[in-house]
C-alpha cells in the first residue's frame, strides 16, 4: 500500500505541474495578444469547482475542478472542451479568440505544446548540470539479448553499431528502437564487424514478446540468500543461467520476465557452471523470486557540465526523447500496440517505489515530452486538431464555419473519452490477470 501510494503521489504531482505548465503556454501568449482568458483550471470542473478565486480587476477566474483528467484555460471567442455556443452566437468581439489574425491564433493553440518542450529541456539541463549526464556507450558495451533478439540473428556479446547504417551511440530508448525498426543492424562481433537482416515483422514480433530487446547485465549469480529455493536447488555463486523453461535467459531482464509469469510453481532451468551445462528445478515464490541476486556491472559514463553547457547538453537530451516517442508513437496503431496502451496505473508505475528526487524529475521531463507530441496529434479537441484546421485557413483563406468546428470538437472529446476508458479499462485487466 505504501508503494502504490508513493507512485501515486509522485503522478498526480507530476501532471500537475505539466498541466499548470501547457496550460500557462495558452494562457500567456492570449495575453499577449491581448485575448481575455476567462478561466484557468486545473483539472475539470463539470457542475462545480473544488476550489476557485478572482482577483480584483482580474478578467480570469482561476480554480481547481474535481475530474482529473487534465485542465484548461477558457479563452473567449474559441469553440473549445466549454462548447460555449451563446458567447459563439454574439457579434465577435475585439479581445475575442475568433478576431485575431490566423497566425495569432495559431502561436496560441502551440503555446501549451511549446511550454512543455521548454520544461522538459530545462529539468533535463538542471538534472545534467547537478547529477551529470550518465549513460552506457551502446557501440562499446556487449549485451545480452532476448528471445526474439535471438531468433533474429542477433548473440550474446555482439556490440550494437549500427541500424540502417545510422551509428549507434547510447543504450537508451532512442537507440534501442532505432535497432527495433531497422532493416539491417550492424554488429561487433569477435572483433569483425558483421551486418545482420533483421525479418520483415521484427517489430511486431518484439512488441508481442513484451521484454526489452537487450540487456548490458547478464544472469550470472553474485550472491545467494541463505535457505533460499535457489540456495535448497544447488545453484552456486558464479552460476551463469542460461534458459528458464527452455526460453534464453541470458539477458538479466530476460530472466525476471520469465520468473514473473511461473509465480509460485517450479521451473527448469538450464545452467554454466565453468565450462559445465546442467539443468536444475527451481519453485519460483508467490513474487517471482528464488533468492538470488546479480550485481549490475559499472559501465556507465558520465559527462559532467557547468550552468552554461548544461543548456546545450539538456537541449540535445530533450531532442532524443521527443525523436524516440515520435518515432515509436506509431506502433500504437498497429495491432499489439494497441494492446499495449496504458492509462493512469501505467504510468504511475513508471515512478519509482521510493521517491527520489532526480528520477522524479527525469520522469516528469520525459512526461512532459508525451504530453506535448500527444497534444500535437490531429485530433479535435486536442491543440493539433486547432492547429489543423488553422492551417487549412491559412492555406485556404477561408475559416471551417462555427457548425462543422462544434462537431469536430464533440467527435474529438468523445474519441478521447473512449481513448481513457480503454487505457484504464486495459490497467484493470492486466491488474487481475497478474
């Protein structure tokens, strides 16, 4: 109970502060072109507010609403979530929304998405600057690999150089799913480097196995805990495992996937004692545990920086976050990926079980990167819906009349409702399906 409550802490903290900032975005650049904003939430309020206030000569009413799925700023003149018709039917006002020149409108409805790239680059720059920039140089470190990896072509202790010729630099997300997507990956192997055709379906194939692609740690045991079901089985420190149930383990988070699905049951597994194979039974306990651990070996780099380089290094940093959602974000709609979407219980479990500032930072950096490219998409209601039809205006000259703008937004609220309760819907169902 304590964890989920630490997670959940750290996450409605997190989006509070990226919904304050997008939001903020809009708000601001209404300001400056003198458009009046005439509510700022935080969360939505349907019916009623829980808390909200007005200052003197103020033309924004600011608040907090009940229904946390996000928030708000009202801005006149606007079809927007409000779907304010009576203000819509009035003659156009001067500090309204829907008098202002197209390009206006448009820094307006990208003002949010801005802000969060912004705060991203900076949490990324203040992270550098205080804790260094640590990462595993992807193109010097041998890796152990998964099941789909290997049936791929690819072996244990192969060196990634490559994916479709573009050099490979970090073990991160960006690089791995550059590997994922590639035609062809080339590879350090026995000191000769060596190019390898992934199949057609590789990526299908790899979201479906759902366990990452490599890992720098291998199964090798460190340490055994004293009567233990490892320790009772005959395992030995130094033991290397190299299959559980007949699926390749090498790769330590391999191993942890495969202990995690034979909870309480017993397994087989097949072993490197030295130059020996075997195969011993092991009981996997109720939390997919059988009493070992294996060190994760120090090979990470670190780039330290001053206040004025950290800048530049937090930028590029961001850059490769945003490049790798971007690039992923269309396995969403394929088949698997669909599958795979999660709601609020995912990404509550990205934060860590005890709070720790700088993974609370990095996290709501990168969640802030999600929230601007999501936002981004062309979808009504969303600020990439706006942006679409503004720039068909600009292209046209001619405005999408008030009627067909209502619509779009009704259609565009509803598919986003239904987006939520399928993503939440999907965090239910693998909770008991554990």
């Amino acid at each position: 109970m304590e964890t989920i409550l630490i997670k959940a802490a750290q996450l409605i903290l997190s989006l509070s502060i990226l919904v304050i900032v997008h939001e903020f975005g809009h708000f601001i650049l209404s300001k400056l072109f003198k458009v009046r904003v005439e509510k700022f939430y935080l969360f939505f309020n349907p019916w009623f507010s829980l808390y909200k206030f007005k200052p003197r000569n103020s033309e924004t009413e600011y608040g907090i609403g009940w229904l946390p799925l996000g928030g708000y700023v009202k801005i006149s003149g606007m079809i927007d979530e409000s779907m304010d018709k009576e203000t819509l039917a009035q003659p156009p006002q001067p500090w309204e929304f829907r008098t202002k020149p197209a390009w206006q409108r448009l820094l307006i409805m990208v003002g949010g998405v801005l802000m969060n790239f912004v705060l991203a680059f900076f949490i990324y720059s203040a992270l550098v600057m205080n804790w260094g920039d640590n990462y595993i140089p992807i193109d010097k470190t041998p890796l152990y690999f998964s099941e789909v990896a290997h049936q791929a072509g690819l072996e244990d202790g192969d060196i990634l150089l490559a994916a479709d010729g573009k050099r490979l630099t970090r073990y991160d997300d960006l690089d791995l799913f550059r590997v994922i997507s590639s035609e062809n990956v080339t590879v350090l192997r026995g000191g000769q480097e060596k190019s390898i055709r992934l199949p057609e379906n590789f990526e299908e194939q790899f979201l479906a196995a759902k366990t990452p692609l490599a890992d720098f740690q291998n199964t090798q045991i460190d340490s055994l805990i004293a009567g233990d079901n490892a320790e009772k089985a005959g395992l030995k420190v130094g033991d290397e495992i190299l299959s559980v149930n007949g699926v390749n383990t090498a790769a330590f988070s391999s191993f942890v996937k495969v202990l995690s699905e034979n909870k309480d049951s017993e397994v087989q597994m097949e072993l490197l004692r030295g130059t020996e194979k075997f195969k011993l039974t092991v009981l996997v306990n109720e939390k997919g545990k059988i009493g070992i651990s294996s060190k994760r070996k120090n090979i990470y780099t670190s780039d330290k920086y001053n206040f004025f380089q950290s800048f530049p290094a937090g930028i590029s940093l961001g850059v490769r976050k945003i490049s790798f959602y971007v690039l992923q974000l269309r396995l969403f709609f394929t088949k698997t990926g669909i599958k795979s979407i999660g709601g609020f219980g995912a990404i509550g479990n990205l934060f860590p079980a005890q709070w720790s500032w700088p993974d609370f930072w990095n996290m709501t950096a990168f969640l802030s990167i999600v929230l601007g490219v999501m936002n981004l998409l062309p979808i009504p209601a969303l600020d990439g819906g706006h942006v679409m039809f503004l720039l068909y205006e600009v292209a046209s000259g001619r405005k999408p009349n008030d009627k067909f703008m209502e619509y779009a937004q009704i259609a565009g609220m509803v598919f986003l409702l239904l987006l939520i309760v399928y993503a939440n819907g999907n965090d239910i169902f693998r909770f008991f399906i554990k």
